[in-house]
C-alpha cells in the first residue's frame, strides 16, 4: 500500500500539478521537489535503458565523466566497481532537490571521485576535458537540446564519447536504417510528454549522428506504469567526437 501510494504521488506531480516559475530552473524544482524522495524507485520503472547504456560505454582508468541533467546521481549505480576507477565524475543538474538525494547517496557510498554540480547543462564547464558525457533522459528536458549537446562537444576531449539514452520520435520519413513511427505515435507521445515539459524531438537523433561517429545506435518501445495501452519509443546512442 505504501508504495501504491508513493506511486500515486508522483503520478500526480508528473501528471497533475502544474510546473511553475519564472525560468527553467524553478520550473524543474517546481516539477522534482515533491517527488524526489521517490524519483529512483518509480523511474527505474519508466526510463528504460540507463543501465544498457552505461555498461556500453568504455570509461577509461583515471577518466572524467560528466552526467548532464544526472539528478541523484542514480546512474552511477550503473558503474559498478568502475566508477572507482575514474579520477571524476560530476553530476550536473537544475534541481536542487535531486541534487540533494545525490549528495546522499555519495556520503552513503563514500564515493570521493564523484561532485554535485547545480548548473544549466548548456554552460557547465568542467576545469579539464572529459572523456565521457552522459546525457540519459534529460536531453528532452533541456529547451535548447542542441546547445547542450554543442557544450558536450565542446568539454570532451578529442575522441570522447557521448551516451544518450532518451525517449524520442522517428521523422516522417527517416532514413531506411532507422525506424518509421506511425503517424499516432508521432503524434501522441510528444503531446503527451509535454505537459511535463517533456519535449519528444524527432531531430535529436538525426543531430546526433550528423555531431559525432556512430558507436551504438538502437531503437526500442517502452511500456509506461499505470499506462497499457501505449508503448512509447527510445533510443541508445553511443559516438564518438569526431
């Protein structure tokens, strides 16, 4: 009943109460605040993938790491032993309150690599190049995407890696070798996502590819708690700074 409950909370935050503020800063900590005690447990749930996505990516001995829009900092449970190994990791995000759940679980993991970081993810800058970025269901929350993926291009290294794990929507008539999404689909999700200021692009992926050498690429359909009649589409991306 407990977690019915919890669960029930957080769909009213993700479906019911409206974000406010004056810029996107307080629109996320009107929209995180009153769910971040039960973000980990109901989005491990709804975002598919994130552990797919880490376990693909080569993170090298003494390596940077930057999660832009990383919340708690739950990805880099996904690690493992290998989060260790790196000489950073930061965690970038506009909500303070998840930052806050991230700030914990680093004390409770005595993780002494890893670094909270409240800021935009279109001007972060790490004092050194990196040599991995992560963007893993953020990029839909950042209004201009495509300055945040220019900001990564900009910290990694040459060579570097980005990893994006996000939902999406195909273009009408995308290339042969990625997928076509009916027309209800392109339709219905992003209108649906966005009343939690959401936004489902078919151009994300097509900006990727164009931005950095394919490393992975995968497109799959998740299914939604409390939602089954609707699968909604997501995409893995691995590349490589050209």
């Amino acid at each position: 009943m407990n977690a019915l409950l919890a669960d029930l909370k957080t769909l009213y935050h993700l479906a019911v109460k409206p974000n406010r503020g004056a810029d996107h800063a307080e629109r996320m900590e009107s929209f995180y605040s009153g769910q971040a005690d039960d973000y980990d447990r109901f989005r491990d749930r709804l975002l598919q993938g994130r552990r797919e996505l880490f376990e693909a990516v080569t993170f090298p001995e003494g390596g940077v790491l930057v999660d832009l829009g990383g919340g708690t900092g739950g990805n880099l449970e996904f690690l493992g032993a290998r989060l260790k190994t790196l000489s950073r990791a930061y965690v970038v995000d506009l909500a303070a309150s998840l930052l806050s759940r991230a700030q914990s679980r680093i004390q409770a993991n005595g993780w002494q690599n890893v670094h909270v970081v409240c800021a935009d993810a279109i001007q972060f800058m790490p004092p050194t190049p990196v040599d991995v970025v992560t963007f893993s269901y953020s990029l839909t929350m950042i209004p201009d995407w495509f300055a945040a993926i220019d900001n990564a291009i900009r910290m990694l290294r040459p060579g570097g890696l980005i990893a994006v794990v996000d939902f999406y929507v195909s273009r009408k008539n995308p290339p042969a070798d990625r997928r076509r999404h009916s027309a209800l689909r392109r339709g219905f999700w992003p209108l649906w996502f966005q009343c939690d200021d959401v936004h489902l692009s078919p151009d994300h992926v097509p900006y990727l590819h164009d931005r950095f050498k394919q490393l992975l690429f995968e497109e799959h359909l998740a299914s939604i708690p409390y939602f089954p009649i609707g699968r909604v589409p997501y995409y893995l991306f691995v590349g490589e700074k050209r």
